[in-house]
C-alpha cells in the first residue's frame, strides 16, 4: 500500500490524513494563515490524494471517504461520507481449435488446440474440453504441448469423444499468467464416418479468477477441411442388334429379341483430392432385359424383385485399377460392358447403376449414382394435321407419321374429313409405298371418315421397304425412326357447292333446222368448273324448250330448265 501523501495513521479498515503537519505544498494547498503549514485551501482550489493497495477479497467492492475542515485547529463543518465502488481486474481465456493441413480420409491427421491468457489477471487452474465431431479417433499416446517455444510431452486426455486437457497433463495451466499462450498437439484418425458430416470441433475452457470464481470462456468452432475422393459414375447403352455402333446416355429403344450393351465408367473427378480405398458397384438390369455376360465378370447375379441386380466387390474393381488405394491423380478409367437381350416390351423406366466407396469396404459412406433407359414402346408421332389444301369442290389432306419408339406392326389409320368434304382416294410413301390406298369409307354420310389398316400389305394396298420386325414384308411394320407420308384426295359432298357450266362454250345454238326433227346427232358437251367427277352436260335438239338437266352431286337432284329462242 502507497499513497502520495503520507497518512498520519493506518489500520485494517481505515486511512487518516492530518493535513495541519503539511511542510510542503500539494497542488493548491497553501500556507495562508503563515502557521508554517500548507493546510490552507483557497476558494476554488483542489488537491489530491493517490492511494495503491492490494485486493484481497471479492466480498466488498465499495470505499468510503469523509472530510474535515474549519480554522485555528477547529473543525467547523463534517460533510456527508462519499463512496465508490471498484471492479476487480477479470481474467479472460480464448481457446480455438486449428488446422495444420486439410485432413485426409482414412488417414491419422494433427488437431492443434491453441489456448491463450487474454486478459489483465493470473488465469489459475485453468481446464479446457475439445468436442470431436463423428468420424474423429482420439490416437493415445499423440498429445503433446508448446510452451514458450518448447515441445513437450504430454499424458492423454480424459474421454473420448471430449477431450478434457488440466493442469495434471499440461502443468502451466496451474497458473497461466496474462499474455501467456501454449498450444495442444494431437493426432486423430478421421475414419469413413466423418465423409458427409460437418466435422465441427468445439473448444472451450474455464479458469478461477482472483475472487475464486470459475469463469467459463465463450466456446470456439472449427471446420475440419477434409480431403475427399470423388468418383464419377456413368452408364451408356447401344442396341448391337441394329447398326448402332456408338454408346449413348439416351433412351435406347429395341424390340423384342434385340441385342444390347451396356458401358459402365468409373474415374475420379476433376474435383477428386484423396485416394479411394474401397469401392462396390452394383448394377440393376430392367425387367424384360436379359442378362447374357459381362466383360468383367459380376461377383454375384441375383433376382431383386422384377430385376438382375449385378454385383462387382471392392477386390474386382481395385484389380483394375492396380490395386488400392486408387490416387486422385490417377488417369486410368474402370469400364465394364455388359450384354444383355430384350425378351419382352420393356417400359420407358430408368434404371440404375450405384457405385459405394469410402475408406473400408466395410464402410462405404460415399455413393454415386448413373440411370440408362431402353424401351420398346411404341412412340407414334403423327404431324402434319394442319396440312389441309381445300377448294370448294375438293382438295387434299397429308398427314406424316413417324415412330419414335419400339417396331409398330397392326396400325390401323382413322381419319375424318372436314365438314362438306368426302374422302375419295389415298396413297402412301417413305416406309409403305402405294398410289392406291385400299380405303373403308364410313360415316354420315359415307366418305365422311376414311379407315386404312397398315397390318398387312393386301389389306392396305402399300408395299413395306424394311422388314423391322422379322415376319416378312407382307406384314407391315413401322421401325424406330421410320416415318411414311399419307396423301388423303378429298371432294365436296355438295352442301356447299356451286357448280355452272363453262361460260367460254358457246354452243347453245338450236339444230340446224334443215336437219329432220328426228334426227339426232352427240351435241358438244358442255363442261363446268368442278375438278373432280365432272358430268357433262348433253344437249338434246328443240326447237323452242330444252328439257331438263340433271346435274349429280353427291347424290342430289337439281332441275333446270332453260328456255331457248326458236
């Protein structure tokens, strides 16, 4: 204890200044009255008394003070006690959590626990906890410490999963002194678990302040960067019973009976940082797929549900690649064919190929994943509709048909025609070829609808180019991409129509009248502007009334009668 002017008594609890034995003068103390002591203090002036001492407890934090004055060695006046408070000093504890390298799988990694005395005070018995995240093996016998630039051995940590480092393992936590600051070294094993997970290490501490409370710091969190490999997964097919010859990730679409291949590909990523250890390919053919050999040959086939599931163990699929484990800088590409034949109409379903790797083939906790399609259903695509040319006595319909799918056989073509109009004839080219399409007209009235059955070559009139589904070209079929061209010839059933006869003929004269009235010669027919099934008109000799003319269409009557000079 201290203080700048020196007390006239001292005890436990108190501190007593007589400032009348002053033989010097403190700030705006003064000798005013001439007693040879500077114990006076003008108007408006101050002085000030500075005192040290020692906290030794934390129960009471509040000071006291009372002044005295008056004159001639009299007190005149006692003012009121004044206190204040103090606060003690408060130790302070920061503990993170770093990373010398980003940590490999499968592999013994370091952990550094960084631990410092922030603040003004003595840390005393100082505790830290390390919080490991799943998938991190505390290694025994790895901890060490570094202590003003020393290394030194440590004993392991309480726990497991939390680690407890004190004073017993790492002796300058007994009393940590303010800026003082160590690191904790120690290894861990970062297993198959820890692939997928956030790998978050916690930190946190305590320690006994001056006033023997226990003081918790404000925990830390640190991400564990993890070196990963990552393998990518890709499966392809071709149908070999066609002139297919390149892989495609695309619908394949084969018939019944057809052969095709599958590519399975495995090679690491661009992204890849870690070699892969262990690996499992499992591959699930579709129902109606056959399975007929493989290039590699699967550890196991079995029935899954409706599907064949093929299996390729770690020891397989490691011996390709020279062994484990397989380094990310690694070119080298796994590749599996697999054969197989279609035996019935498959669905448009994907199916799937999975690929497990990780540290263990016991642990396999990262998955990649690739689906292929092979159908054999029909895709009849008809375009084309809008493909209508019409005068009012008739016109033309095309539709072209085209199949994006498994081999058609049976198709039967149905159309309507537009109101006022009939079907009148129909032809055919690309996959069927014919001039003359055999059509059924049907409706209301008759023609209004036209039917074309394709499943044979009589029935239809059209002749087949390829032989898609093996039965002969007499029965008609339609391939994967084939496509064929329908032209339907349409006429007016009349409801609309308005036909006259060809104003440029001329001969409407009477008979020559020298001729006899019984005699009767072919007058020149008179034609009209309608197109298609044109009647002429025949004349018949009079001298003053042509009867009447009877124009057919569409099974109407229409009487005309003209009358003519004699």
């Amino acid at each position: 204890m201290g203080a700048s002017i020196a007390p006239l008594s001292v005890s436990a609890t108190n501190v007593v200044w007589e400032l009348h034995s002053l033989g010097a003068p403190v700030d705006s103390l003064i000798d005013r009255d001439g007693d040879g002591f500077f114990d006076d203090l003008p108007p408006g002036g101050t002085f000030t008394i500075i005192v040290t001492g020692q906290v030794v407890s934390c129960l009471n934090d509040t000071v006291g003070m009372r002044a005295h004055h008056g004159c001639n060695g009299d007190s005149c006046q006692v003012p009121l006690d004044k206190t204040s408070t103090f606060v003690p000093l408060a130790g302070s504890l920061v503990t993170r959590t770093v990373f010398p390298a980003a940590a490999e799988l499968c592999a013994t990694n370091t952990v550094r626990y960084d631990v410092r005395n922030s603040g003004l005070m003595v840390d005393r018995v100082v505790q830290v906890e390390q919080l490991l995240p799943t998938g991190m093996i505390y290694i025994a016998g790895s901890t060490r410490f570094v202590f003003n630039g020393v290394t030194n051995a440590a004993p392991d940590p309480t726990g497991s999963s939390i680690l407890l480092f004190k004073d017993s393992e790492i002796p300058p936590f007994l009393s940590l002194a303010p800026g003082d600051e160590l690191s904790i070294l120690y290894d861990v094993y970062v297993s198959c678990d820890a692939a997928g997970v956030d790998n978050m290490f916690v930190a946190r501490g305590w320690f006994t302040d001056i006033c023997g409370n226990l003081i918790t710091n404000q925990e830390s969190q640190s991400v564990m960067p993890l070196r990963e490999p990552v393998l990518e997964l890709t499966k392809e097919g071709r149908r070999t019973s066609g002139s297919q010859t390149n892989f495609t990730s695309q619908t394949i679409v084969a018939d019944p009976g057809d052969a095709i291949e599958y590519r399975l590909r495995i090679r690491h990523d661009a992204l890849s940082d870690a070699p892969a250890h262990a690996m499992e390919l499992a591959d699930l053919l579709p129902p109606g797929v056959r399975y007929d050999g493989a290039s590699v040959t699967p550890d196991s086939v079995a029935n899954v549900g409706p599907n064949i599931q093929l299996v390729w163990s770690n020891t397989t699929l490691l011996s390709l690649v020279g062994g484990a484990p397989w380094s990310e800088a690694s070119t080298n590409v796994l590749e599996i064919l697999v054969q197989a034949t279609v035996t019935n109409c498959v669905l448009s379903t994907p199916n799937e190929v999975n690929l497990l790797y990780g540290c263990d083939p016991s642990c396999l906790s990262l998955a990649e994943s690739a689906t292929h399609t092979v159908s054999s259903e029909a895709n009849v695509q008809i375009s084309g509709s809008s493909e209508l040319q019409l005068t009012p006595c008739g016109g033309t319909r095309s539709l072209v048909i085209t199949n994006l799918g498994g081999t058609v056989v049976g198709m039967v073509i149905s159309n309507v025609a537009p109101p006022g109009y009939l079907f009148e004839s129909a032809s055919v080219t690309g996959e069927f070829n014919a001039a003359s399409l055999t059509l059924t007209l049907t409706g209301t009235p008759v023609g209004s609808v036209a039917l074309i059955n394709f499943s044979t070559a009589a029935a239809s009139g059209a002749t087949d180019v390829d032989d898609d589904a093996g039965d002969g070209l007499g029965q008609l079929d339609i391939g994967y991409r084939d496509a064929l061209r329908i032209t339907f010839n349409l006429i007016s059933d009349g409801t609309g129509l308005d036909c006259l006869a060809d104003p440029t003929d001329l001969d409407f004269e009477d008979p020559d009248r020298r001729r006899s009235r019984t005699s009767r010669r072919a007058p020149p027919l008179a034609s009209t502007t309608c197109a298609r099934r044109e009647r002429p008109f025949r004349k018949r000799p009079t001298h003053c009334r042509i009867s009447p003319i009877r124009i057919l269409t569409s099974s109407r009557t229409a009487s005309l009668s003209r009358t003519a000079r004699s």
